[in-house]
C-alpha cells in the first residue's frame, strides 16, 4: 500500500483492484483474531481419545463445508460454489491428515495443538512459492484450519458480523466462505490488507459484483468502523473522509465507468479486428474450472492458455489418465466452436505439491519445473499426454510445452507424445493421432533458437511474465527489485519480434498470453509487433476486443519500427500510451 496522500482531511490509500466498482459508505472493520491453543502433554491412554476427536471435528467441517457449498450453489450458482472444492480436498487429503496422526503419536501432545503445528507448516511451504495461483492457496488452509479447530475446542464456527444498513467491509483478509456469505443487499464492497487478483476471494467479489480491493497493508489500523469512505475498485484506491470535490469527481466517473460497460457489451459477439481488416485471435486464460462459464460469455474465441496445475494440488497422489481426461474434454466441449490450448504440467521447482513428492532446491528459479519436471518423470507426463490425446476427439484441442529451452527438449517430449500414442493404439482407446503442439517462449534461450523451434511446431505462445524475469534475472515479487521487470524494456522488445518473425518465416502463428497480452495500454506495441493471437483473462476480454478494434495494424508497425530504435523504456511505454489514449481513451485511463 502507498503512503496516504492528505488533502484537508482526506486520506487516500492504493492498493490492487480486483474487481471494478465504486462504492461510497460507511466502513466496518472486521476483525477475526485465531482460537487460542494452549499446549497440553497427553498420556499414552489418551491417544484414542484424541484421534476420534480430530476425526469428528474433520467430519463437523466437511459436513459444514457442504452446506456452505448448497446454499451458495442456490444463491449464485454452482459454478462459483465448485470453488469451495479446494477447501474439502483439504479436508480430506491424507498426507496431512497422517502426518497430524504421526506426530500426535510422536509427540503426544493434545491434537488442536498438533493440527495447528502441522497446518502452518503447510502454510508457510506455500507462502513462499513463486506463483500467485499457488500461494493464495494458503487462504483455503487458513479457513479450513481455523473451522477444524473450532470445532476442536467446541466452538460454534465464526462468520462475518452482520448489518442491516449499507457498509463497506475493511480485513485483514476474508476467506472465499466469508466473501460468498457477504450480504449483496447490505455490502457495497470490501478491502483487505493482504491478497492478490489470483486469490479464490477476487475470483468471488467479481462474481457478485462487489467492488474489491486487496494489498492495503496495515488499513485495519488506519480506520475504525462508522468512518465515512469511498471504495474504487478500477484503481484501487480506498478514500478516507472524502471531500464534496471528490464525491462529485466520482459521481462523474460512476457515469462514465457505467457507459463503458454498456458499449463493451454491444460488441461482446463481434470480431476482435483492426480498422484495416487484420482479425487478431482474442482467447482466455483458464486457471480453475469454475472459470469455464465466462470465456463464450466474454466474447472470448476459445481459451488459449488451459493451466492444468490445479490437478495436481492438494492431495497425496496425482490425477489418474481417466480423471484428467475428463477434465480436458469438458474443456474442449465448452470451448466449441473454437478451441482449446492445454499447458502441459508447469511445476516443480518452486511450485510444490504434495502428490508429486518434489524435492527441495537450493534455486528453484532455475530448477526441475515445468518440462524439466516432465521429462524426468516421463510417466506422470505420458499420464498426462494420453488425456489430453483421449479429449481431442471432443473438440479442437492443442497442445503446449511450457518453458522449453531448445530443440532437444522439444523432441524429447514429442517422443514421449508419440508413445504415449503407441500406447492407447495398444488399448484401442480412441485419440487423435494429428494433434497440433506448440511451445511456449518463456526463457531467453528460446527465442535465440525459435527459427529451429519454429520448423518443428505448429504454434508458439510467448509467456511474457517469465520472460521478462529470466531476461532480467529479476523475481518480479520482491519488492526491492521490482522496478527491473519492466514490459516496455527495448531487450523484451527485441525479443517479441525474433520470436515473431521466427514464426511467420516458417509458416506458423504467435501469441502472447502473459499479462502483457491484457494491458490495453500495450496493445498497439503487440500487434504492431506482428503478433497474431491474444489470450488474456476472460473478464479482460472486451476490453482488449475494443482496443483491437480501435487500432489500425499500418500504423502500430510504423510506431513498433519508432520504438525498436529507442534506448528508454519509459518512452517506448508513453509511445504506446499515447496511442491507446488517442483511439480509446475511455478503457486507456
């Protein structure tokens, strides 16, 4: 969170957007300290006691799980409900489960304690993954330990206060329960100090509609409950004792924000195509299930980037052939007519789950993650692969190998495709024997060799995100370095247009799918760079169709050809800027 800025007496904080909205009341601060657990030494006889215990406060949760699960499920649907299936694999998942069991026996020490130990240790492994989606994962553990321990301690499961008059809700954080349970009626939007537009919260808050904000660190201390302020969810920005100036600015701004999102939907089943006729490809990315519902209902053409690392998280073994295939053929029916573009596994390294049993590195960084991964584990990959085979015949499906470095992983993995072929020829299980595969261009290396990799494939996927950090040596999540990643630096440049004319020179297309590909702001340096696929998150996707539309190809190449002779990145950003504000000034600001 910045400093405030005061202006009389008023107060402004930034934080994340993460879902749009302007709301204007009177906050409520919601405070939910933990259950305090004492240690307490248990005798031998004990033992049994303590077991059945854990055993019913893991049934009293499951069961209260589920009715969470109903009721939102018959409030705003069960697609938004399916979220809470993290939380029950939680409970559920037998490696902590007995490693809770082992240590009660080792330590015999009463098992609220032992719970907590072992939950936080979870915690902590995850905090410190290098991955948004991963990490917020920590916010199901913390909800499902702290249920699991009231029940422990035979204490009703605690729940947001209610109010009967319209507020705005400030916390530490809200789990995705508390979010889901948020009175609409009542709650005009909310703000937490901790977060991320990853997190199950963020996902929640834009399904009801409720704007939210998160990474205000440290506002529960700058507020008390009945303070007058105004909530911006397009930029983050949280107003404390706004001024009758700024009431009026924002009343200004609701209106123009509501004629935006009417214009936007107008053209949500129109062409993403420039004004001089070139159809730029607008996809979706698609990190959990639930997220299904809103690539045709934002106008996207498919989804062109699957992850797929959601199945492998919390639980003891990995998904079987037959799970997985059921989870890519759904992909690819709600995909149609367009199609489908499943990432192979992306983890290992610094991503780490429990049913791969991965090893700690001293680098992770640049350790055994995504192919690395799956090319040493050629079983779990095949696994994979023959899914993935078994649900192209259900629709037009491709596949994607994440953070290829050269030629010779690219082959190894297509030798593990053709037998993973082999194999279900053998079976008699039907498969799509021609199915496309590209690469993603993720690491330096890749680009320098993409006219060898480009005679190989059918695609490539540019994943700018770790390819400004592995340009840049730079962990885009520290905060000491973060001014290093930086999108509009001339090397990222140059190293979008290898890549580009790599792919054309060889007859093949080029996307981005990175979280370059949904700043409006760059659109006019990506198409002026010859890209010819987008895929960014659904919500995103009528924005960037009208950026598309608004833009003429002639003219971004004329200002890419400006930018590539260019030293400064903060120029090149304006350049871009420039023109985004000149074509489509009401989404560039």
């Amino acid at each position: 969170m910045e400093a405030p800025k005061t202006a009389g007496n008023e107060q402004r904080f930034t934080g994340i957007p993460v879902a749009p909205g302007i709301a204007h009341c009177a906050v409520v601060v919601q405070w939910e300290e933990d259950e305090e657990i004492t240690l307490r030494k248990i005798e031998p006889q004990e033992l049994p006691g303590e077991i059945a215990r854990f055993e019913s406060a893991l049934i009293a949760t499951r069961a209260e799980l589920l009715d969470t699960q109903q009721r939102i499920a018959r409030a705003i649907g069960s697609n938004d409900a399916s979220i809470f299936d993290a939380h029950l694999l939680v409970v559920e998942d037998r490696t902590l489960i007995d490693e809770v069991l082992r240590n009660l026996e080792r330590e015999r020490s009463n098992v609220e304690y032992i719970f907590h130990q072992v939950a936080e240790k979870y915690c902590r492994t995850l905090a410190q993954i290098d991955d948004p989606f991963l990490r917020e994962r920590v916010v199901d553990i913390e909800d499902v330990t702290r249920r699991v321990i009231r029940h422990l301690l035979g204490k009703a499961t605690g729940g947001m206060a209610s109010h009967d008059r319209q507020h705005i809700i400030v916390a530490h954080n809200l789990s995705p329960s508390n979010t889901a349970q948020l009175n609409r009626e009542f709650v005009m939007g909310f703000a937490t100090e901790i977060g991320s537009k990853t997190s199950h919260t963020a996902i929640m808050a834009r399904s009801l509609e409720i704007p939210a904000i998160v990474g205000l660190h440290g506002i529960c201390r700058q507020l008390i409950s009945g303070d007058d302020v105004l909530l911006d969810g397009y930029t983050g920005t949280l107003i404390l004792n706004p001024s009758p100036e700024t009431l009026a600015e924002y009343g200004r701004i609701e209106s123009a924000k509501e004629e935006v999102v009417e214009k936007l939907e107008l053209i949500r089943e129109t062409k993403s195509t420039t004004l001089d006729g070139r159809h730029i490809v607008l996809s979706a990315n698609v990190d959990l299930p639930e997220e299904l519902e809103g690539v045709s209902a934002n106008g996207a053409e498919g989804i062109g980037l699957y992850r797929t690392e959601f199945l492998y998280l919390n639980r003891a073994e990995p998904p079987d052939e037959d799970e997985q295939f059921e989870h890519y053929r759904l992909a690819a029916e709600r995909s149609q007519p367009h199609g489908v573009i499943i990432r192979t596994l992306d983890i290992g390294g610094d991503k780490t789950t429990q049913s791969l049993h991965l090893p700690e590195e001293q680098n992770p960084f640049l350790g055994c993650r995504a192919i690395r991964f799956c090319l040493q584990n050629p079983e779990i990959f095949k696994t994979q692969l023959r899914a993935i085979l078994r649900a192209a015949t259900f629709g037009d499906v491709k596949i994607m190998y994440p953070m290829i470095s050269g030629l010779e992983e690219l082959r190894q993995a297509n030798a593990l495709l053709e037998e993973s072929k082999a194999e279900l020829a053998t079976r008699g299980v039907p498969f799509h024997p021609y199915i496309e595969v590209g690469v993603m261009i993720e690491i330096p290396s890749a680009v320098l060799t993409a006219d060898h990799l480009a005679r190989e494939v059918a695609f490539f996927s540019i994943g700018t995100n770790d390819l400004i950090q592995y340009t840049f040596a730079v962990d885009r999540v520290n905060d000491r370095i973060a001014h290093l990643y930086n999108p509009t630096h001339p090397a990222i440049l140059r190293m979008i247009k290898m890549a580009v004319d790599a792919a054309h020179a060889n007859g093949i297309w080029v996307g981005v799918c990175g979280e370059m590909a949904g700043d409006v702001l760059l659109t006019p340096l990506l198409l002026g760079l010859g890209v010819d696929k987008l895929s960014v998150t659904s919500v995103v996707v009528p924005r960037v169709k009208k950026a598309i539309q608004s833009l003429e190809i002639s003219r971004c190449e004329e200002m890419v050809r400006t930018a590539l002779a260019m030293e400064d990145s903060t120029a090149i950003a304006q350049l871009s800027l420039a023109q985004a504000r000149e074509r489509y000034a009401e989404i560039a600001d």
